[in-house]
C-alpha cells in the first residue's frame, strides 16, 4: 500500500474498485430486472387514482346540485300584507 497515502499497519480502504464494479453490477441488474415490474405496478395505482377522479367528478356535481335544490325551498320569504 505505499503511496496510497494510508499510514502503514492499517488497513486499506474497502470501496475498491472491484467492489464498486460488483455493487454497480448489482445496482444494474436491479434496475434492468425490477424496474419494469415496479413502472407497471405505478401505473396501475395511477390509472386506478385518475378514474376514481373522474367517477367523483359527476358523483360530486349531483350532490351539490341535490344540496342547492334542497336549499332552495328553505330560501323563499314569505310576505303577508296587512
């Protein structure tokens, strides 16, 4: 280990570079292997989040319009003449 910069009687560091290849190799197959399945599992909670958007869109509207018409007979004044 001369020249490493390392005092002697110590160990040399233990990120070489064939262990940083190995972990990238890892890290690589991770991603070549898991990720497509992950990217599918992603899109399905997504696709599944935006129709449930869409369903509540007009479920939302016939409840504040149900509302608004249930309100409206409360509304009315009555005028008596004297």
């Amino acid at each position: 280990m001369m020249g490493s910069g390392i005092p002697p009687g110590l160990p040399g560091p233990w990120l070489d570079a064939q262990k940083l290849a190995e972990f990238w190799g890892y890290v690589k197959w991770f991603m070549k292997y898991n990720m497509p399945a992950f990217m599918i599992v992603a899109a399905v909670f997504v696709v599944g989040m935006v129709i449930d958007m869409i369903v509540d869109i007009p479920l939302n509207a016939k409840r504040e319009q149900e509302r608004s018409h249930r309100h409206d007979d409360d509304d009315d004044l009555e005028v008596k003449y004297y």
